[in-house]
C-alpha cells in the first residue's frame, strides 16, 4: 500500500500539532502530497447566545480562527506541493471522512488526548468516529505525555 495523499486533521490543541508534525515527517519522508483539514462544529455556537454574539458574527469569526490555523501549519510543510486545505464545518469526525472522501486520501493523520474508556463511552471521540467511517486508513498519534 502507498500513501501519496495524506490528510491530516489539526485543531487548536497540543496534540493535533504532535500528530501535525508526524503527519508531515511522514508525507516528506514518503514525497507524498499533504492536505489538512480542520473543522468548525455549530454545535459550539450555541455557548455565543448567552455571550450576545449573533450567529452570522460566530461563524465568520470561527472562518477566520480556522484559516490562522490552518496557515500555521502550512507554514511547516516542507512538502514537494503546496498542501491543500479544508475548513470544513458539521460534526468533526463526519467532516474529516467527508473531506478524506474528496481529496481522496490514501491515509489520515490524527491526534488524540487519550482519554479513558468510561469517558470516551459518554463523551464519544472523533478519532473513533473517524476509525469507524473511514475510506482509508488512518493513523492515530497518541498525544505525549
């Protein structure tokens, strides 16, 4: 099996830029093509009506906030082309699959905080969700401890 497109999915946390780098070591080591994604979950707009912040406000915000992110990690691809980027917005895990779909990635690369299994169960997790719909095969970076 080959990886000639990489997806790798980045948030605002420590260990999405963990996994960010492993994500790039890889796709240089591979010559492989690199797209990131990142995603704006409405789910969180609700938290903004109590703070008085209209809606289409929020989301520009948020569209700002994500491109930042997604232009910090572009910056550290050393990689043959340009990445691709996507700011996708629904629930994460839905997100990531859609656009592993789009791009076609050949893999996906993605952190996570390694939760334990009583919170996970009523919390769930977007790497699982990620895991289960997947078109590809995805490598999930545990964050360091």
């Amino acid at each position: 099996m080959s990886f000639k497109k990489i997806l790798i999915a980045v948030d605002e946390s420590s260990f999405a830029a963990h996994a960010a780098e492993a994500g790039l070591e890889l796709a240089r080591e591979l010559r492989a093509d690199v797209a990131f994604v990142t995603v704006i979950d409405p789910a969180n707009m609700r938290f903004t009506a109590e703070s008085g912040v209209a809606e289409d406000r929020w989301y520009a915000m948020e569209q700002s906030k994500a491109k930042n992110l997604l232009n910090s990690f572009m910056a550290r691809a050393e990689t043959l082309r340009p990445p691709l980027e996507f700011i996708e917005v629904g629930a994460a895990a839905d997100m990531i699959v859609a656009a592993a779909k789009s791009l076609p990635a050949d893999l996906i690369v993605m952190g996570t905080h390694g939760r334990g299994a009583l919170t996970t169960l009523f919390m769930g997790s977007v790497a699982q969700g990620v895991l289960r719909h997947a078109p590809c095969p995805v490598m999930v970076i545990r964050a360091q401890q």
